[in-house]
C-alpha cells in the first residue's frame, strides 16, 4: 500500500509540475535566451574576424618614414605605402585631407612608439591604421629573419607537451579535474532549479488548505518522499532542457562562438573521485532538500519561508570566496572548516576532490557526517510536516512540535 501510495504521489506531483503553463515558460525562456546570446555572439564574432582579417591585408594609401631600416620597400609598395619625401609636412597634409595616412617608424620600434596618423573614417575603420602599420612591421620583420622555425619561436607560436607525476604515477590535468566537478555543476543546477519548487510544493496544499484531507488517506513520509523524487525528475527534465542549446553550440558551432576547443574524449573518468563525487552529491542534495521541507513544513506561507530560504541558499555559495585557498592550501583552517561544516561541506568537498586535496579519510567522514545529518533533517522535516502542515495562520511552534508524540 505505501509503495502504491508513494508511485500515486511522485506520478501526481511530476504531472501537475510539468502540466503547468508557466513551468515550460520559465523552463524553455534559459534555451531561448541562450539561443539568442549564441546567435549575436556568432554574428559578431564573424564579423569581428572578417574586419580583422580585412584591416590586416587590404591595401591602404600610406606613406611612411623609417628611421630603423626595419621596413622592407617591397613590402610596403605591396601594401599600398611609399617613402616619405617631406615627413616635416606629412602630419599637416593628413590634417588637410591631402593625404590619407603617415606612418612613423622610429629609431628602436621597443622602446618608441610607431607614431600612426590618419584620416578619420569612423572608429571602427580607424583601426585599420593600426593594423596596416603593426601588419608591415611583422612582415619585414620576418622577411629580414629568413627562417620559418625562427619567425615561430619569436612569436611564440609552438606548442608543449607537459607530464606530471604524482606518487610515482602519471598524474592527469584538466582531463581528471573536469569530470569530478560536473557533480558541482550538478548539484548547483539541481538545487537551485528545485529549491523554490521545493517550497512551493510544500506549502501549496497548506495554503490551499487541503494538507488535513490528503493526510487522511497518506502517511507524512510517503508524502514527503513523493515530492522530493518527483522534483528530482522535474529537475532532470529542466536540466535536459537547458544543456540542449549548449550541447549545440559546442558540437557544431565552437568555433564561431569562440568556445575552447576541449577535447571532451580525452577526459579520464576515474572510478573512486567521481564515486565520492556521486556521493557527496547525493548526501548534500538530501541535507539541503531535509531543511527546505523543515522551513516549508514550519512556515505559513511561501512569504514567510522566504526570509529564512535566502541564508540557506547563500551559505551554497560561501565557498567560493575562498576557492583559491581550497585549490592552492587545501590544508588552511578556513578550508578544513569549510569541508566539514554540514552546509559548506557539499561544494567545499566536491571541489577538493576533483582537485585531488581530498584524502580518503576526510572523505569518508564527510560524506558519512551528510547522509547522517542530511537523514535526520529529512526526519525532523517530516515530523514537523506532520504537525505544520495544518497550521494555516501562523508559524509551527518548534517547541509543541517535538514534546508531542509521533
């Protein structure tokens, strides 16, 4: 009967959540609004690339003089400049409109400026001087080296392959980092998409005034556990949703929204840093899903929980100011604190297991200290459900809630 009862209740909740209207509305307005950002991204970033590329080899009428013997003649002609005769003169005629622009290359190019004079033809095509002049410069330059790998070296253009070795073993980068901290990503999305749901869910039938008639027939617990599984779903549909346009943009629109090339295949999904990844997860999901059912149970109206939802949800994002100190000195008090504390242990905890500062030992305590704590608040949570639930005009008294017998 309780199985039947709890199947009933979790079907309930999901389809009265996904039924409403306004549920897609605020489900689908992220994708939309992210859609819209990678459209202006790509068509800027196009148009970005294209003026670049325009303003570094389209021919420009110059002139120029050169006092460090750096430019090559040749060069120069090709990109539509020619040797100042009267460089006293120059910056006087671009002034008059006689003539287009004037490059002045002083002595060392290090240690001065290259002086860029010329006609204004709106600030976006004014950077074509710029261009044009540092574009000459690179041009010479490597013409006068001779040497492709040289030209490289100077630029910097090469590439490196590092290896790190940890207790004796190929220790991984970003591959064995990123995988462990989707669970962070994960949990950020779960509750933050849930939490008001959560509430609401709550506090729903209470102040539609029906919580006395549905306890009738349900037990508080069944009840309670319907409704987090059916938000876990709800959360799962909302989180599906919202990946979808980001999953596109990556797969066939990287380069032009300028996403980092990451080869996703090369990531290492180690067996124990993503197991206690999962497991902290799931203990900090039930912690912070047991207090949410205690404010809801213990608070009259949505209006009310609220003054108490927001220092819950911000002690989430406490750990953040201190993340340097969790990646560089995981070893710091404030650190330690932070990982075992019940409701900054979840985000502290993640993050220093993917970074690998997390031991086995510390892990095991934390994640036993939030199924523990994250059990007995869903507990508490259901007793005062119980006994909230029908107070309709007030807030449950804590005190008359835990001196009467379940």
């Amino acid at each position: 009967m309780a199985r039947h009862n709890l199947g009933t209740v979790v079907q309930f909740e999901f389809t009265r959540t996904v039924k409403k209207r306004r549920f897609w509305i605020a489900t689908l307005a992220i994708p939309v609004l992210l859609a819209i950002v990678f459209v202006l991204v790509f068509v800027s970033t196009s148009s970005a690339q294209d003026r670049t590329e325009q303003q570094k080899n389209q021919s420009l009428d110059f002139s120029y003089s050169d006092a460090s013997q750096l430019i090559d003649p040749a060069i120069a002609t090709a990109m539509g400049g020619r040797i100042e005769t009267s460089p006293g003169t120059a910056v006087e005629r671009v002034k008059e409109g006689k003539l287009n622009a004037y490059f002045s290359f002083p002595a060392s190019i290090t240690k001065e400026p290259v002086l860029v004079y010329g006609m204004d033809q709106g600030i976006f095509k004014n950077g074509t001087y710029d261009a044009v002049a540092k574009q000459l410069v690179i041009l010479s330059a490597q013409e006068k080296v001779g040497s492709a790998e040289l030209t490289a070296a100077v630029q910097g253009n090469f590439s490196t392959e590092a290896q790190t070795f940890k207790d004796g073993q190929p220790s991984g980068g970003l591959e064995t980092v990123v995988p462990p901290l989707l669970f962070l990503v994960l949990f950020y999305v779960v509750i933050i998409l849930l939490a008001n749901q959560m509430l609401a869910s709550t506090l729903e039938e209470k102040e539609n005034r029906v919580t006395e008639m549905i306890l009738t027939t349900l037990d508080p617990t069944t009840l309670v556990v319907g409704k987090v599984i059916s938000l876990f779903l709800v959360g799962a549909v909302q989180a599906l949703v919202f990946s979808t346009p980001m999953l596109l943009g990556y797969v066939f629109f990287r380069g032009q929204l300028a996403i980092p090339d990451f080869d996703l295949s090369a990531l290492q999904f180690q067996f124990l840093p993503m197991m206690v990844g999962a497991l902290l997860f799931i203990g900090g999901f039930i912690l912070f899903t047991g207090v949410l059912v205690g404010i809801g149970a213990v608070m009259p109206t949505a209006k009310d929980a609220a003054a108490v939802f927001a220092p819950v949800m911000i002690m989430m994002f406490v750990p953040f100011y201190i993340v340097t100190l969790v990646v560089s000195d995981p070893g710091s008090l404030i650190v330690q604190v932070f990982t075992f504390f019940p409701f900054t242990a979840p985000i502290t905890a993640i993050l220093r297991n993917a970074f690998g500062s997390l031991n086995g030992v510390s892990a095991a305590i934390v994640i036993a200290e939030l199924f523990v704590f994250g059990l007995l608040a869903l507990r508490v949570a259901v007793h005062l459900f119980r006994y909230g639930s029908i107070e309709y005009s007030r807030k449950l008294s804590l005190r008359r809630a835990f001196t009467k017998k379940g």
